[in-house]
C-alpha cells in the first residue's frame, strides 16, 4: 500500500502531462504460475510505450540480448534465481492514460504477496502460458496458480479481470492453441462466477498484441492488451454508504495563527466509506460519544469535502476521547416515534449505521506455513484496531480444481476455505461485498508477528 500510495505520489508529480491527465492511474497487477512471462510482460509494456531510459535498457543486456524481465526483477535473489518473489512496482504512462503495475510472484509459497498486491489493484492481468499446458485437447486443465490467483482477485473484488494468453508463439499451431485455452478460461470463469473484461492472445517476448497489434494471429482482431487496459475503469469508491473512518493519527491542537484546525485535534486517516463533509452527525466506536464534523481536510490541508478512498483530516466540533485504532462512523439512525396507541409508550433504539460484532463468518486466503485449525488465537488487524481472534470453527474449504466446497478440519497453506471467527472485542464489521474496507481484516501470528491470513468478512 505504501509503495503504491508512493509512487502515485511521483507520478502525480511529473512533468508530463497528457490529454486525460483527469483520468486516475490505473493500478493493475500480474499474476498466475511461475515462468508465465510476467515480469517479461512488464517490460515488454515499459520499453514499447518508450517507459524505459536508454541507459536503463542497457543494463539489462545479457549476451547481446535484451532481457525484459529484469526490468522488473531487481532483488539479487530474484536474478540469481530467474523468478520473481516480491511484489515489484513500476510506473509508465501513455498519451491516453497512466499506469501503476505490481508485478506479483508465481511461486505457492509467495502467493502471500499476490494477496498483498491485489488487495488494492483496479485491475489484475492472469497471464497463462501456453506451453505448459495440453493445448490440443478441447477439455484441457488450467494450472493451480492461475486458478488460484483468478479465484483471488475476484474474492479481493479486483474489479476488473483479463486473461492474457502468452508464448502461443512457442507452439506449432497457435490458432488451434489458442482456441482451446479461450475455452477452458471461458469454462472456468463462468464456473467460478468471474467476470472476465477481455481474453488477448499476446507473446511477450516478441511484442505481438501488448502494445502493437499483430494482425489476424490466432483468428484474433480485438484491441492489444495495452489498449484493454487504457478502457478499463478504476475501482469505484464505497461513497454511496454511511460515514466510515479508520482513525490512523491523532494531530496535537496547535497554537499557530496559521492552524487550520482552529485549536482542537485532527485525526487524520483514510476514508473507509462516505464522504466526510462539515456538519455530518457522527459517533465515535467503539466509546459510543456523539459529536458533529466541524471541518474536513484534504491531504494538504485545505478546507473541502472528502470522499471515500481519500486521505483527511477531521475535526469535531467537540473534544471527544479519540485514539488511535477508533472508528468515527456515522451517527445512528433516529428511530421512528411510537405509535399513538402504543400502551407502553417505548421508544426503539436507534438503529447504528454499522453494527458491532464479535463473532464473524468469514472466507481465509491462508498464507502462514504452519495450517489453520480451530483454537488457535491470533491478531486481527481492522482498519487501525488491533483485536485477538479466535478460530472457532473451520468450516470448509475451497477445491480450487473443482471450485467444490469440502469438508474441513484445518487450512493448509495457501488454501481458501470458510472459517468462523470470534473475537475478544466487537468490531464495525460489514461484508466484504459491501463495503471493501470495513470488511476486510488481517490475522498475525502472535509469537512470530507474520502475516498469517487475508481475512473477507461474509
């Protein structure tokens, strides 16, 4: 998230400029099995878009020849090794758009940062390699990884999903090829319930249909995979819901006759859902207290309106005990006055614009090595508040073949499965499918203080 945010920030701050400078930069992310070609992907993006310096395409000789992926690879594991293990991030942009892509590893063992990557792309390109698979027969088998990686970014609801089919070059009848893997991944998304924006048959080494077209090849005419992209949309912003906000820190009230905050504390975070405006009624969780907006502040401090998604400053029009890790949500909604013939004459509670809880039914991308079963306890990180967590029950888990639910007693790693949560404290959780921030998690081990598991609230 921080590399992200970070390198937004130096685009945002270019020189260049183009013609939709108005349109955000679209965060995508490559995934799939290791060896696919994403790293070469990537660099096959950068140098044909003119993204890469002259000196920069220097380094990457090897032999004469120009190795694409090293763009991108560049902890010295990683070249030692051929593959990729961390999330690498670059920055390119075309005359129509820009771009932020997270390159993410193949390998099982990384799937931990796929997760990572995923969690706050727009997009996400599952790249499948012809070559590993029996592309003669009609009724062929995709790989785990792409399975598990399209599986992935639709339960990060990864807004938009494309399929490019790569090293059909390498194969003696590439239209044939190519025919018989569209229809698997066309079989298998309608299975899985994944909305598929595009499928582009490209090959990465050569350049045909990543940014320039290659006429015909495969039966194929559509857009190149460069111009999918450049029409995808980004992720939209949970602003149609009630007032959400993770508070990250709490600003000191300051003395300066420059202070915009005009002596009280500002607490500053990211907009979970809502858009924070001056006068909106809110309730601080999990204290309870009541108070109003008395101003909102932008990331550079200046006075307006601020949506969901967007860095701010609050400010209330009282002083209210705020800590880190709290929670301002929306004020509860006023209940509807008794009936005149009411003999008892009570007045209903009002009902919170996100009710607490402390027991949750949830799906686990699981990333710890040692397995998930029921009584272990561990951190759950909810926005800024950190609770314990107790696995109550392992529910079931996914077969990522079959997109069968099983019978489960534990989760081994990298598996996705259905898990019942208890919690020591109740938290604002929603569904995932809601809301993306409130109801998302993550679980850490306490002894090793490792990632252990990508929590969706159901």
């Amino acid at each position: 998230m921080t590399a992200i945010n970070s390198i937004a920030a130096g685009a945002n701050n270019t020189g260049a400029t183009s013609q939709n400078d108005h349109i955000s930069a679209l965060k995508f992310i490559t995934c799939g099995s290791v060896d696919d070609g994403k790293s070469t992907l990537i660099g096959r993006l950068l140098v044909d878009s003119k993204a890469v310096l002259q000196d920069h395409l220097a380094g990457v000789q090897r032999q004469g020849e120009t190795d694409l992926a090293l763009l991108t690879d560049g902890l010295s594991a990683e070249r030692e090794q051929g593959i990729t293990i961390d999330v690498a991030y670059r920055y390119f942009a075309t005359e129509e758009r820009k771009f932020i892509i997270g390159d993410a590893p193949g390998h099982e063992q990384y799937t931990r940062n796929m997760v990572t990557a995923a969690s706050s792309a727009d997009a996400a390109v599952v790249l499948v390699d012809a070559t590993k698979l029996d592309w003669t027969n009609p009724a062929l088998a995709l790989l785990p990884q792409t399975r598990r990686h399209s599986l992935l970014a639709h339960l990060l609801r990864v807004h938009s999903l494309v399929f490019a089919v790569n090293k059909l070059d390498a194969v003696e009848d590439p239209a044939l090829a190519w025919k018989h893997i569209q229809g698997a991944l066309q079989a298998f998304a309608q299975a899985a319930g994944i909305s598929v924006r595009a499928t582009v048959p490209v090959s990465a080494l050569k350049g045909w249909n990543v940014v320039d077209a290659h006429a015909g090849w495969c039966g194929y005419n559509g857009p190149t995979l460069l111009q999918v992209l450049e029409e995808l949309p980004n992720t939209p912003a949970d602003t149609a819901l009630p007032l959400a906000f993770p508070v990250q820190w709490v600003e000191k009230s300051s003395s300066s006759s420059s202070d915009t905050s005009q002596g009280r504390r500002v607490f500053w975070g990211r907009v979970a859902a809502g858009s924070f405006a001056p006068g909106a009624a809110v309730q601080i969780f999990p204290s309870g207290q009541l108070a109003t907006v008395a101003q909102v502040l932008d990331h550079a401090r200046r006075p307006q309106d601020v949506p969901a998604g967007t860095s701010a400053g609050i400010i209330l029009d009282r002083e209210v005990d705020v800590s880190r890790g709290d929670w301002i949500l929306a004020a509860p909604t006023a209940a509807a006055a008794p009936a005149a013939d009411d003999d008892f004459g009570d007045t209903p509670a009002a009902t919170p614009a996100w009710p607490a809880s402390r027991e949750l039914s949830t799906t686990i991308a699981w990333m710890d090595d040692e397995p998930l079963v029921a009584g272990r306890v561990y951190w759950a990180l909810h926005g800024h508040r950190w609770v314990k967590a107790k696995v109550k029950a392992v529910v079931h888990k996914l077969n990522i073949n079959t997109l069968a639910e099983e019978a489960a007693t534990q989760l081994d790693p990298n598996a996705i499965g259905h898990v019942q949560l208890v919690l020591q404290e109740a938290i604002p959780a929603a569904a995932f499918s809601q809301a993306r921030v409130l109801g998302s998690l993550i679980l850490v081990d306490t002894a090793s203080h490792k990632t252990a598991g990508a929590v969706l609230v159901n």
